[in-house]
C-alpha cells in the first residue's frame, strides 16, 4: 500500500518538469537539471536523470512534493541534531583557542629556560676561566719569585767575590795580611762553588705550556644544538567518542564538508 502510494514513476516526473521554480535546487550530479525527488533507499535528491541512471531498481522514490509533506512537523531531530553539533563544534574551537593560549605561555616558558641554561653556561665558563686565570697568576708569581731568588743569590756571590779585597791586600797589607786574605778568600769560593754546583740543577729554563681540558677543546665540535623541543599530545575528551570511533569510510567525505 505505502510503496504504491509512494513511488513516483518516470512518466509523473516528467509531467512535474515544467513546474519548477526559480529557487529549486540544480542537480550537483546533471548540469542544468533540478532536483525534483529523493530517494529513501539512497537517502539523497535526485534529478530525473539521476533517477534514470541510478535509482531505477530503488523501492521508495519519492517527489519532492510527498517527500516534504508535514515537514515541519518533523524538523526536531535535525534542529536538535544541529544544536548538538554547533555545541560540539564551539567547545572544540574554544579547547583549541585554549589550547593555542596556553602554548604561547609555554613558549614563553620554554625561551625563558634556554635563555637560563645559557647565562648558566656563560656564568659557569666565567667562573672556570676566572680560576684558571688566578691559578696562572699564583703560578706566575710564585715561579717568579723564584727566579727572583735565584738571581739574587747569585748576585750575592757575584757582590761578594770581591777581587779588589785581594787587590787591595796585595797592595797595602804584609805578607801575613794577604796569606790571611787570600785563605779568607780561598774558603769563601769552596763555598759559594759548593752552593754553584748544588744550584746548577735547579737552574732551569722555564716556559709556560697551556693544557685547556679536552672536553672544551672538541665543544663546538661535539655538541650540535643546546636541545629541543616536542610536542606531548594527550588524548581530551573535547570530541565525544562515538565521533571519533566512526567508520573510517564516513570520512571520505569530511574534506567536502570543510570546503
Ligand atoms: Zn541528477
Ligand atoms: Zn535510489
């Protein structure tokens, strides 16, 4: 009774061709023809060589005129169906807008850290560089005070190797003065020869020789990039479930509905 009732026939359709108006729908499918039925099996409109083409063994063709009867009446589901979607839509645009907030602080964040791990370098390669100048410093000093040392005991013998001693004795003085001179003198040289001989092995020459630590040799070599930065995604439950677990084959279309 119902399929009698609601299957429109070719013929009928044709008829129908004529009526239509300046705000019918064109067919998406037929350049230039009007979409003046729909199909329940197929669930879409069609136009008449839609029907021809592809809904020919379809059960429930219907005209758009039976197919809009009471719909007004039916609307509900859809609007609340509508409501739904924009509800879920307006929640995912507000998770990403906070979501992209959020992102910006951590940014901030994330350049703040680098900056830190930075002058933290810097202030450590100070306080590295500062110790190895004071201990070259310490070493300079104290090797110079050495050589300093040195020189002066040196010169100590070199003032007190007084040969106008022996010339003046040897002038003015007896024979017993300048025996007493020149033994005075004698002693005085197995000294300071004793000390020579004794000082030769520490009479060295000295040269300084920089050993940086090898680790900060090959630094630039070895170390690439300060780090990076990855993105952790956690799944929300912003988009329910049962959106997100649809066939896969229901998203052929999603690119359509964005454009
Ligand atoms: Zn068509
Ligand atoms: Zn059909």
């Amino acid at each position: 009774m119902l399929m009698d009732h609601t299957i429109v026939t070719l013929d009928e359709m044709r008829k129908k061709t004529k009526q239509m108006a300046d705000t019918d729908e064109l067919c998406s499918q037929h350049g230039g023809k009007y979409v003046e039925a729909f199909c329940d099996d197929h669930d879409a409109i069609c136009c008449i060589e839609c029907i021809t083409e592809n809904h020919r063994q379809c059960k429930m063709v219907r005209t758009l005129e039976q197919a809009s009867l009471d719909i007004k009446t039916r609307l509900d589901p859809l609007v609340y169906r509508m409501n739904e979607l924009e509800k879920q839509a307006v929640s995912v645009v507000e998770d990403r807008k906070t979501n992209m907030e959020d992102l910006l602080k951590q940014k901030k964040d994330v350049l703040t850290e680098v900056n830190k791990t930075r002058t933290d370098m810097q202030r450590y390669f100070e306080t590295l560089e500062t110790k190895l100048k004071e201990e070259i410093a310490q070493t300079h000093e104290s090797l110079s005070e050495e050589l300093q040392l040195q020189a002066h005991n040196f010169e100590h013998i070199f003032t007190n190797c007084r040969k106008r001693v022996l010339t003046a004795s040897v002038n003015y003085g007896s024979n017993r003065d300048i025996f007493l001179t020149a033994f005075k003198l004698r002693k005085q040289c197995e000294l300071y020869k004793i000390y020579i001989r004794s000082q030769s092995e520490n009479s060295l020459r000295n040269d300084y020789s920089l050993h940086m630590n090898e680790i900060i040799k090959k630094f630039t070599n070895q170390i690439k990039s300060m780090g990076n930065v990855s993105i952790e995604q956690k799944s929300t439950n912003i988009v329910p479930s049962f959106y997100k677990y649809t066939r896969l084959s229901d998203c052929k279309y999603v690119g359509q509905i964005l454009v």
